[in-house]
C-alpha cells in the first residue's frame, strides 16, 4: 500500500498502516506520493519508504495494490483518476471529489477498471455508532453538532465539506430517504470561506434533521441525537460512547419536561441528572462506566425506577475508526466486495453538501450578506 499526501491526515495514514504491517496484517506500507519537500523528508527518515514528488514519478514497475488518497480536496479528481486508471484500489478522505462532476468520473472510472473506491468518511467507523446502528429503528428527528477550535489544515473547503459533511453522510445511511427541501445558513467568521453553518434538512419519510457545524467553537464537540418512537438515542463521537432512553409501551408519553429536555439539544447532561435520580441502583449502575460524571455521580433514588423508563448502554467494542476504517478497506480489496460506505454514498453526501452550500449562498444574497460570503474564494 501507498499514501498520496503526508500532510495531517495522511500522517495518520502513515501510521496505521505501518501498525498493521508491525502486526502481520498481511500489508506493507511501500511507498508515499508528496510534492512538499519538507513534508516528504520527514515522512522519508520516519518510515524509511520511499516518496515521490508526484503520481507521474511513481516507476511503472512499482507494484502498488492499494492506495489511501489524503491529498488536498482540489486534488482528489486527478490523482485518484491516475491511480485508477493504473489499476489501484483506492480509500479517498472525504469528500470523494470536489464536485459532482468529478466525483462520477471516479465512479465510472473505478467500474470501467474493476477497483475499489471507498470514500474516507471516517465516523462510519467509530465504534459508538457501530454499536447503535443494528438497533436503528425508524429515525424521525436528528440533531447533530460538531463543533471545532479553529485550526489552520483543511481551509481549502468550508465548514460543510470540512466537518458536516460526515454527519450528512451517517443521517442520509440512517434515515434512508430522499432529501425533500433544505435550508440552511452560514457565515465565514476567520477564513475566506463558510466557518461556521446550521442546516435543516427534511426527509420525504417526515424525518427531519438539524446540523451545526463550526471550526472556531471554544470547545471540541462531536454528537448525534435522534429520537424514534418511543426511544431517544444519544451518540458521543469524541467519548466513542452511546445512550439509548426507552419508553416501554403502555406507559404513556413522556414527561412533559423530560421530552422538553431531550428537544433542547443539550439533553445529556440535564436529562441524566432528572433521569438518573429516578433510576433505580441498576439502571445507575449500567450508566456509570461510561457516563457523563454529572450522571454517574448521583446517588440512587429509593423511590425506585422512574415508570415506563429504560435505560440501554450498548456494549461499544473497543477501536480507532482509522484503523477500522483501513481494515474494512483492505477486507473490501482482498474480497472485491463492496465497501461498507461506498463511492454512490459519497456522492451522495456531497451532492447534499453541495445544495447546502447552495442555499447558504441564496440566503446571503436574500439577508444583504453576500459581501461576506464566497464560497469560491
């Protein structure tokens, strides 16, 4: 396997395949492609591989089965179309492309070649979700935040393509439905581009779903919170930690502050404090491991469990979902079985990143913003 581009993601790249090679995994790490002299030097003497400037510079005879692509967006059409046509299967960080245009030309270009092409969206594989996703119902209300302290990588893309693009993916694998309307605002605050977004998204199933995303937040935030009937989920990315809060039938509704708690979007902890008094010692018991501590610090209540109220810690396994992430890759080239995210669901993550990228830029001419916004820039 090869790498092409070792800057802050492919670094990381770097590593985990050097990891499972040190473990017998069956790969070596061979080779990596970067144009930045320093960047190459380093990743040169780390790994003691060899780094070539350019995909043009790769020697013909230079085997390569497999390559992870974590060059800038810009550049993922044409070094991931010169990589298939060579006959590499190929992992591409998100987004596939940066375009849709781009992104079918890859797609047609992986079935005219037979190869692999797996879109890098990473959350796919964080364990908290894999561990929520068999128990997914019907999914009627999604919140989603994910929130970042600004730092100079990735501002070749805004916000939407940077970091809500992989909330956008995970909502449209589990509401599966199509996208009936979407609005959605947003403002660039440090760079030239979109740093911070909000977007509501509806579904033609009535499933609704918000997202905020924002690359100069004081605090680091990755959460998704959906309700189905009678059941509220609550997945922390950054703590790999899944909730699910169950209303048994026959009880009747929830109560009317509790309900108000979960809609606010900041139910966690407040819910946990009402909810954990009431639960009873076992249920406190299966939150405390891994809990928020405002939840698993509160002492039992003796009137017993709160009526019609569950409480569900999904045993999350443990694993780095880059590491996850590679090894289905790899399971996908030596099988040539579909990847677990496929390059039709980048596409179409970016198809809806796009839109609302879209309506942002109607909504800045309607709201007199337009100066401050450019997408292009």
């Amino acid at each position: 396997m090869g790498v092409a581009g070792v800057g802050a993601f492919g670094r990381n790249h770097l590593r985990v395949l050097r990891e499972l090679e040190t473990a017998g995994r069956g790969v070596t790490l061979a080779a990596a492609v970067e144009p930045d002299a320093q960047r190459a030097a380093q990743a040169r003497a780390q790994y003691g591989i060899p780094i070539f400037a350019s995909i043009a510079e790769l020697p013909a005879d230079f085997k390569l089965d497999a390559v992870c692509v974590a060059v800038p967006t810009v550049e993922h059409h044409p070094v991931a179309a010169a990589l298939l046509d060579a006959g590499i299967d190929l992992l591409v960080e998100k987004p596939l492309a940066a375009n849709l245009a781009q992104a079918d030309d890859l797609i047609e270009r992986a079935r005219r070649h037979h190869r692999i092409l797996q879109p890098g969206h990473l959350e796919r594989f964080n364990p908290a979700l894999l561990a929520i996703e068999p128990r997914v119902k019907r999914p009627m209300f999604f919140e989603a935040h994910r929130l970042s302290v600004f730092t100079p990588r990735s501002l070749d893309v805004d916000v939407i393509l940077d970091l809500m693009i992989h909330d956008l993916d995970i909502v449209l694998a589990l509401a599966a439905s199509p996208v009936r309307e979407v609005r959605a605002v947003g403002l660039p605050i440090v760079s030239p581009r979109v740093d911070i977004a909000n977007a509501r998204v509806e579904f033609e199933s009535g499933c609704v779903a918000n997202f905020t995303a924002s690359r100069v937040s004081t605090e680091r935030v990755r959460k998704l919170r959906f309700f189905e009937p009678r059941q509220y989920v609550s997945i922390d990315y950054a703590r790999r930690d899944a909730l699910i809060i169950r209303m048994d039938a026959g009880s009747g509704a929830l109560p009317a502050e509790l309900a108000c708690a979960l809609a606010s979007g900041n139910a966690d902890a407040n819910l946990l404090r009402q909810l954990a008094v009431r639960g009873g010692a076992s249920d406190l018991a299966a939150l405390a491991a891994n809990s928020p501590p405002s939840a698993g610090s509160l002492a039992p209540s003796a009137a017993g469990p709160a009526p019609g109220l569950s409480f569900v810690k999904p045993e999350v396994a443990p694993g780095e979902p880059l590491r996850l992430e590679i090894e289905s890759f790899l399971d996908s080239v030596r099988t040539r079985q579909a990847p677990r995210v496929t390059a039709h669901q980048g596409r179409a993550a970016l198809e809806l990143a796009l839109r609302i990228q879209s309506v942002m830029a109607a909504h800045a001419q309607r709201a007199g913003l337009a100066d401050f916004f450019n997408p292009g820039a």
